[in-house]
C-alpha cells in the first residue's frame, strides 16, 4: 500500500536568462553518476523513526518494508507501481513489502526527461548535448513534472541504478558478517542471499557502509518483476476509500470556499456583496471573487448572490478565433496552390514543386476544435498560510510550478512553501497548472483558516487551458506504390509558448512557428519521396495549454485522414497501401501488420438488406516513442446516429514494465480521444465558454463504449510512453471508418453533430 504522502519541499529561486545559459552550459557535460557522487550527502527526503534511508530513493524500515520515493503524479497511469517495480526488480525486493511515498522537491527529483522530445531525431552529439542540457536544466531549477508520457522513459535507468546501488550496499553488509565476498551474494524476496544463507533486508540495512559503494554498481542482467503484470499499489486504496484525493484533505479549522472567475484576460473592478452571515467570509482576488464557509454548498450559494463586475477585455475570445486559425492558411485572401509555399517551412525533402505538378493532385482541408481537459475531479487545492510560510495540498501534476505558483501569489520567498501531493483524478496535462494553488493560498491568508477551494463544474469548463483549434491544408499525389508528393500547412497557435509565457516566464513565452507545434507531422513514417511541411502560427487570446497528446491530438487526424484520401485516390486498401511505404521502418511495419490481422479486412460490409452498414478505417501513429496502430469498426444506420462497436490496437512501446497497465493506459487513451473526437467543442461567446459542464461536453457513456481488443508487441527496445500514445490514432481510424460507410470524407471533428 502507498505510505501517506509527504511534503514535497522548497523550490528554488525563479528562471532568469543567466540562469538559463548557465544551465545549458552545464548540459554539455555528462548528468552526475553515482560513481562521482558524495558517499555521504544529505537528501530532502526523510526516514521516520525505524526507518533507514540508503539513497534519495530507496529506505528499508525495520519491519523490512522497502519504500520508494517516486517524484511522479499517480493519476491513474500506474507510475507508481511502475517506478516502484523497477526498483523492486533491481533490488530484488518482496513485492508484497513494497511502499511509495510522493517525493519531496529538490534536484535528485527533478525530472531527467524533459529534452528528450527535444532531442528526438537529432544526431550524436549534438542529442547528448541537448539531453545533457536538459537533465542540468531540470536539476537546476528542481523541476519536478509529470507529462509527456517520458514517467518510465526517464527514470528506468536512474532508479535501477539507484536500486543498484542500494542492492550492493545490503549484500556487502551481509557478506561481512559471513566473511564472505559480496560478489558472490544477492538479493531475491527481500533477502539477502549467499549459497544457503539468507538474511532479510530489515537485519543487514543497519549495517551499510555507502563508503563501500563501488564507483559503478553492476546492474542485473535477469529481470524478474519487469514485465510481469504485478497488482498496483495504488489499486487497493481506491477499492476500499481509503486513498486521498485533493478534496479529501481535513484539517483543524479547515474553511471550504467557492469561486467565481473573470473572463480570459479581464481583472476585478468592484463587486456588490451582502453581509455575509456569522463564519462566512468574501475574498476578492486580483481576477477572482470567493466565498470561505464551513461547507462548500453553503459558500457556494452565497457567493451565487455577489455581483462582480469586471474589466473589459480587448479582442475577448469568440468565433473569431476559429476563423483566425482558418484565415491563416490563405495567401492574400486566396487559397494557395498546390506547391505555393504557406507559413513557416519545417521540414522539406525533394522536389515539391515538381512533383504536384500536373494532374492527379489531391486536395484536403481538415479542422479542429478547442477541447476541454474535463477531468471528473475538478480543479482543488487546500492552503495553511501562517507568518512562517504555506503549506499546500493539491492533486497536483508538478510540485515544483504549484509551489513557484504560491509563493508568487504571496510574494514570498520560495523555501517557504512546502507542498504534499495527492492522488488525481484525472490531470491530462490540465493539473501541471497552479492556478487553483495560488487562489487557495490567497484564499486562505484572507479568510485567517486553511481553506479547501473546489471549482465548481462551470468554473472548470469556462477556465480550463485549452487543446487549441487548428486547421489544415493539404496536397499531394499518390500512385500504386504510395504518396509520391506530400504538402502540409498546420496552422495552430504555439501552446509551448504559452504554457512557457504562464508559468516560467517571458522569456521563454515568445510564440514561434516551428516544428515543436505541430509534432507528429514532421518525422512521418512513410517513406515519401517529395515533401514539404509547413506551421502557419495562429494567434490566439484564449487560454491554452498541454492536453493528452498535446499536439499528436491534433496531426494524427490529419496525417492519417489525409493518407487514407490519397490511398483512394490511388484505388488501394489503406492497410496495404500505408505498408508499401513502411519498408525503412520495420517496427512501424509490424504495428500495422499486426492490428490488421486484429481487425480483419478494411472498408465497408453491407451486410443484410435493412442493416447498418459497417466498416473498418485504420491508422498508424508513433507518439511519445511508442508505435500504435488501431481500426475501428462503425455501424451507420439508414437512420440515426453512427456508432462505433469495436476497436482493436497494437502497440509497440518498448520494454514493457506492467502489461496490464499497459492496457489499461490504452484503453483509457483510446475513450478518452473518442470522446473529444465524436463530441468535444469549445467555442466561445462574448468572451465565455459556452460549454460549461458535461450536459453541453459529453464524454462516452459505459453504454455506449466499444469494444477495445489491445495486442502488445514484445521488443526489447528502450520504453517508450503509454499514458498518450493510445489517444491520437482513435479519431483518423473512426473518420475513415465513417467515410468508407458512408462514401464521403469526414474533414471536421467533432464528428458528430452537437
């Protein structure tokens, strides 16, 4: 079972550019290895009374349970049991003894990962350089996040090295009390073993000498937990109540408050209050209105009664935007030609030019929606404020930015905010923000108490940081063999940027054309002779930020609708077509082999006079250094509403952890883009979100969730993501489904009529 949470500690002073450059500096070396370390160093983190602390990760306590520090958020992905079973794994520990405790804020914590989207495709060594950079970057600054599905990608090595370390440390205390050497002992079921003997864990760890740590402890070469589809840690606690979300935080006086928000971009100019009665109290913030009662309804309720009125906003968010996005794609008022070139070029290979001249040339334009995170635990934080500092407790995605988010609301300095995370119930990028922590310490300095704040489901809705829209444009030519020509204009606003502008600085919030914006649509897989790709940047005044697959949500849907227009075009079946031009990338070649043999055949079955019609679209998508391949199968009635029945998915995300929640992360990836793709729309109205809670924002219903069939690929290769990987491939697959039922393309999601 998970030990209760602890605090996640300090963060350091805010990013400055000589900071930055510092960092980026100190990145061309290699990232600190345990051979370099200190044997003796303080950690942040802590060992209670029995407990003994062998590294920043890794404590044994004189029961003999072993407990894991883990520095990422559980929000149902299964990170906690998969960090831990590596290190179980390496340490060779009881799995049935095995705890985790949220890890404080400090550099050993500090994600190692962060460039590693950055550094995909570049050549050595300027990818060493980059990773360096980042993994500096990251401990410099503390920065501790989760996100980008790179949880098991950066930190197997670390923690198996960290376990290592620790493994050798027990075996050589045992092998002093046998006099024996230590290289011929080790570790299985939480025991030390040499030949016949065994001690347990708990009776050696006492005796530990880290002065004895070799400068590069040896890894093991058979695995014996990884891989295997072990029970979560977090499973049992959320079966029988007893695991703590963010809004089962108690606390001696604890006050609930409620908030009204301004619109995007507006400030508070003044508000008409009634009295409050006796333990209520009104908080007014720079941007926001609140209530404190003893009850969240009762707060709530009143608040219902203020009167805010709020600044006016400038170019407030509304359909404009939309139009904008769209508009950007035009070249003086006109659509472009096939090879005039639109925005900023990314990637180009071939001749363009030449090879959309003449006939055949195929024609798409392709758009999408704002989307909503929708999370079913909506945004909460609960904050202490005293003279000393703040406390904060918060279902958090990043410690770090929730605690750099406080004590810029309070102006304080940063060692004075302590941070404990919770479970979550849902993130999908939306809970590395820190806005509902920094209200909630404004909150509770204000009303003298520590406050739980909750937004209400209209609050989250209209306040959410948006999955921007974007549009597309599209040419090319395709023959027997594949997609000879490729030309693609993205337009989308920089959500990097924005997130960067939010929440580090502006500095790094300057929005940019590039690559980085339109991920997913640079590297295809397909071999393509001519191409060029393109990023028109979008301007935008609403809201945005990271939502699951960030921006593989929105290139899978129209790389892969657009690959099925041309293998029609070219009169092929899309699965054999799209293998034809995977011959250089044969991991890519088995995905889709194998989900073909899933699904069966492509394409439209009549079936009986009076039936649905149905039919089967497939796509191909590789995202957060996993390959995953889906078709879907729709059932489009003469009348009604079309309906997808089954799904089927192959993956092929690296060495596996835990297939089970591989699996799972599938599963849920796969409803959780159906939802956005046959339903999901945010649009705007004067400056307000008109979708404000699920009955305008529907998500997929049990009733009404296919069937999902998940096939996991073995390979030995390095882990990839699985938390998003599973979203992007959903919505071409489900697209090209309709259009092969229904003889039309489907260019616009949602897909379904609101």
């Amino acid at each position: 079972m998970p030990e209760a949470p602890r605090p996640a500690g300090r963060p350091r002073a805010g990013l400055t550019r000589r900071r930055l450059l510092v960092a980026a500096v100190a990145g061309a070396g290699l990232a600190i290895g345990w051979g370099v370390w200190p044997r003796a160093r303080a950690f942040n983190w802590t060992a209670a009374p029995g407990e003994t602390l062998i590294n920043a990760y890794v404590k044994i306590g004189a029961d003999g349970r072993v407990v894991v520090a883990v520095a990422q958020a559980e929000m149902g992905q299964g990170i906690w049991s998969a960090l831990a079973q590596i290190v179980a794994d390496e340490l060779g520990a009881d799995w049935r003894a095995v705890g985790v405790e949220p890890a404080p804020l400090g550099p050993d914590y500090a994600n190692p990962g962060l460039a590693a989207g950055a550094a995909a495709g570049l050549g050595e060594p300027l990818r060493s350089l980059v990773q360096g950079a980042g993994r500096q970057l990251a401990r410099l600054f503390e920065f501790q996040i989760t996100g980008g599905s790179n949880s098991v990608r950066a930190w197997e090595m670390p923690l198996r090295s960290a376990a290592a370390a620790a493994r050798i440390l027990l075996v050589q205390a045992a092998a002093r009390r046998w006099n024996v050497d230590w290289r011929e002992c080790d570790t299985a079921g939480g025991f030390v073993t040499y030949k016949a003997n065994r001690l347990p864990f708990h009776a050696v760890v006492g005796d530990v000498d880290p002065a004895a740590l070799p400068d590069d402890p040896p890894l093991r070469t058979t695995r014996r937990l990884v891989g295997q589809p072990l029970l979560r840690l977090d499973v049992p606690g959320k079966v029988d109540g007893s695991a703590r979300f963010g809004s089962d935080v108690r606390l001696p006086g604890l006050g609930f408050a409620a908030i009204r928000q301004a619109p995007a971009g507006a400030r508070l100019d003044d508000c008409d209050f009634p009295p409050p009665p006796p333990g209520f109290s009104l908080v007014e913030g720079p941007d926001f209105i609140a209530c404190v009662g003893d009850s969240w309804w009762a707060a709530a309720r009143l608040l219902a009664a203020a009167k805010p009125r709020w600044t006016r906003v400038d170019n407030a968010p509304g359909p404009w935007l939309e139009a904008a996005v769209k508009g950007g794609l035009l070249v003086d008022g006109r659509a472009p030609g096939p090879a005039e070139p639109i925005g900023e070029t990314v990637h180009e290979a071939g001749d363009i030019a030449a090879a959309l001249a003449g006939p055949g040339v195929v024609t798409a334009d392709y758009t999408l929606p704002f989307l909503a995170h929708a999370c079913l635990e909506p945004m909460t934080a609960t904050a202490r404020v005293t003279d000393e500092g703040a406390e904060l407790w918060a279902p958090t995605q990043s410690a770090s930015l929730a605690a750099r988010a406080v004590a810029r609301a309070l102006d304080i300095d940063g060692d004075g905010v302590v941070v404990h995370p919770t479970l979550i119930g849902g993130g999908f990028g939306r809970k590395v923000e820190g806005d509902a922590c920094a209200q909630a310490a404004i909150i509770a300095r204000a009303a003298g108490r520590p406050v739980q704040l909750i937004w209400s489901r209209e609050e989250d809705f209209g306040h959410d940081m948006l999955r921007p829209a974007a549009a597309a444009r599209l040419h090319g030519k395709a023959g027997p063999n594949g997609i000879t020509a490729w030309h693609c204009a993205i337009a989308v606003p920089d959500v990097g940027a924005a997130f960067a502008g939010r929440n580090i600085g502006s500095l790094m919030g300057r929005p940019a054309a590039g690559a980085g914006a339109i991920e997913g649509a640079v590297d295809l897989p397909y071999v393509i002779p001519a191409q060029r790709i393109s990023h028109v940047l979008a301007d935008c005044t609403a809201p945005l930020g990271f939502w699951r697959s960030v921006g593989h949500s929105f290139t899978g849907f129209i790389v892969e609708s657009f690959v099925d227009e041309l293998a029609l075009a070219a009169k092929q079946d899309p699965g054999a077509f799209r293998l034809a031009m995977l011959n250089e990338r044969p991991r890519h070649a088995a995905v889709l082999r194998t989900v073909l043999e899933m699904g069966g055949p492509l394409g439209r079955d009549d079936g009986q006079p009076g039936q649905p019609v149905v039919a089967r679209g497939v796509a191909l998508v590789e995202s957060f250094g996993s390959i995953v391949a889906q078709i879907a199968e729709v059932e489009v009635p003469a009348q009604g509403t079309p309906r997808v029945t089954r799904v089927w998915a192959a993956a092929d995300c690296g060495r596996v952890i835990n297939p089970d929640t591989v699996t799972a992360q599938i599963e849920g990836g796969i409803v959780f883009g159906l939802s956005a793709a046959l339903f999901g729309r945010i649009s705007f109205a004067q400056g307000q979100v008109e979708q404000d809670n699920f009955h305008a924002y529907p998500l997929i219903t049990m009733a009404d969730c296919p069937e999902i069939d998940v096939r996991i690929i073995a390979s030995d290769a390095d882990p990839g993501g699985i938390g998003e990987p599973g979203t992007p491939p959903i919505a071409p697959a489900v697209a090209n489904a309709l259009a092969a039922a229904t003889g039309r393309r489907w260019p616009s999601l949602p897909l379904l009529p609101a």
